[in-house]
C-alpha cells in the first residue's frame, strides 16, 4: 500500500542537555513499524535523503544526527558506542514511542547492533549496511613485538594530542579531501555530487567538531560484534556494498552469519554507502523485508 507523501520535518530533542537533530517523514502504518536511520562517522541525516524520499511512501520514517555528527550538539564528551546506543533507545522510547526497525550504516550499523543486542524492547528488527565494529579474533597469536608496541602507541598519542589531531582534523575536513575519501569509497563517481561533499563538510565547521574528531578515536572499544550477534533475538537484513575498499564485505559477512545464521543478506554493487549508491535497489530491499519478515508493528512503549 503507497500513502500519500508526507514532506520530512527536521527538528530537535534535547538529550542529556544537548541539542539532538532529527527528521521525520511519512505517516504512521498501522500494519507495519517506523524506520530509524542511523547514519556512519562523518554523515548525518543528510546522507540518507534518497532512502527518506522513497521509504516514506511507504513507511513513517525518522532519521537521526548521533550526539557528536551532523546538526546534533558537538559535546564535549568521551564518544561510544554505548553513549550511541543510549541515545538511540532513549529517542526510540522517548520521541517514536514504539519499537522501531533500525538500519545502520558503517558506525551507524555498529550503534544500532548495539541497541538491538542490549535494548531489545526498543527494536522491531534490525538492518545493517557494512556495518563497523570488531569481532573477537580467535587466530592463534603471535608474540607480540615490543618495539612495534612501542611505536604504534607513540604514534597514537601524538596523533591524538591537541595540536597534532587539530591539524589532523584540518586536513580531512577540505573538501578536496573529502571528495577524494569518497572517491574511493563509491564505485558509481557520479553519485558523489557537491552536495553530498557539502553535507559532510557543513557539520565539520560547528564548534567543538575537532574535540569530537578526536574523541571518537580515543574512545574505548565497545562490545564486539560477535558477542552482541548472541544477544540477539530480532530479525536481521545485512545489506552489503561488495566493492567497499575499507572491508572485505564477502568475508565480513561469512563472520555476521557464524553468529547469526539465520539473518538474511544481499550484496550490491556499490561501496561502503550502498544506501546513498543504489538507493533504489536499497529502499526496494528494505520494503520487502520489513513487509515480509518483520510484520505487525509491537504496542507503544510506556
């Protein structure tokens, strides 16, 4: 059933003192659950405006700046992804009101397993689109060498120290730079336009997106993949970009089925953002999906 389109709104929410940045587009369906979209470091909202155009059609659906990313506030916090999962319970509880479907991309996919495994009431079922976050490596270990120890967290802490991360922080953030990154990143070039270089540019320019650029690479690992995959108890859709250079997707996603055999999965041609490269054969999947394998939305969260 195709409703009519209803315009996204953009707002926000105030979390934990801070300003949160959201939007919402559709209407409610009364046979099936809304869709969070949690985007990947560095995006915002922004990058999901072609999936918002045709999911709405069919689904009410939100999209959400992570504390830290977008037009949310850029606190002066340690980053995680507990603070993420937080937040994206607290918003699914406090602002939807009943559990949603989540789809993820990159450290967005890594924030909404989180929710998923830990705030399972939350969640309707689950959509990750190479998604980040380690797993537990279980291959015999070599004897570590102290000196390349030694100099792989010498290199970290002057990278990470005040000047040397702003400096960082400058370079990536020029928009040559930038396009460059998604130059490699995206097999079709034409899908990277001046816009989307634009949207992720924008955010890079509000106070306190340096101190956040480098707390996100100070923060403490979170919960790995395969530990929060046995947590799991919702429907899963992996939706993989087979030409993203940053993960070897085919052999990534052998590791996301060992652990939860039962998730279903397609893989694109497209890289680490098959949800901006192909949004269509994306929103098609997603629709089937949810339609299919997740059903009747759950009662409203009290």
């Amino acid at each position: 059933m195709q409703t009519p389109v209803v315009a996204p709104t953009s707002t926000f929410w105030q979390w934990r003192d801070q300003s949160i940045h959201y939007v919402k587009a559709g209407a409610p369906q009364p046979d099936r659950p809304p869709l969070l979209l949690v985007h990947g470091f560095g995006a915002s909202t922004d990058h999901w405006r072609k999936n918002i155009s045709g999911l709405s059609q069919h689904f009410e659906v939100w999209a959400i700046d992570l504390l830290g990313f977008g037009r949310s506030a850029k606190a002066a916090i340690e980053y995680s992804g507990d603070l993420w999962r937080d937040q994206l319970h607290d918003f699914i509880t406090q602002v939807i009101g009943q559990p949603a479907v989540l789809a993820g991309n990159s450290l967005g996919g890594y924030a909404s397993l989180c929710v998923a495994a830990q705030c399972p009431e939350s969640v309707a079922g689950l959509i990750l689109l190479n998604p980040a976050g380690p797993f537990t490596e279980t291959q015999t270990v070599t004897k570590p060498d102290p000196i390349r120890e030694v100099l792989t967290n010498l290199t970290r802490t002057v990278l990470l120290s005040p000047l040397p991360s702003w400096l960082l922080f400058q370079y990536v953030r020029q928009k040559s730079v930038i396009r460059k990154t998604l130059s490699k990143v995206y097999l079709d070039q034409t899908a990277i336009t001046e816009q989307l270089v634009e949207d992720i540019y924008r955010p890079s320019c509000d106070p306190g997106a340096a101190q956040v650029f480098a707390s996100v690479f100070k923060s403490p690992r979170g919960a790995k993949n395969d530990v929060l995959l046995k947590q799991l108890a919702c429907p899963l859709l992996m939706l993989w970009g087979e030409g993203d250079p940053w993960m070897n997707s085919r052999s990534r996603g052998v590791r996301f089925r060992a652990h939860y055999p039962q998730l279903t999965e397609y893989y694109l041609q497209a890289g680490h953002c098959p949800h901006d490269e192909v949004p269509d054969q994306v929103n098609a999947l997603i629709q089937d999906w949810v339609i299919s394998t997740v059903g009747q939305p759950a009662s409203s969260i009290s």
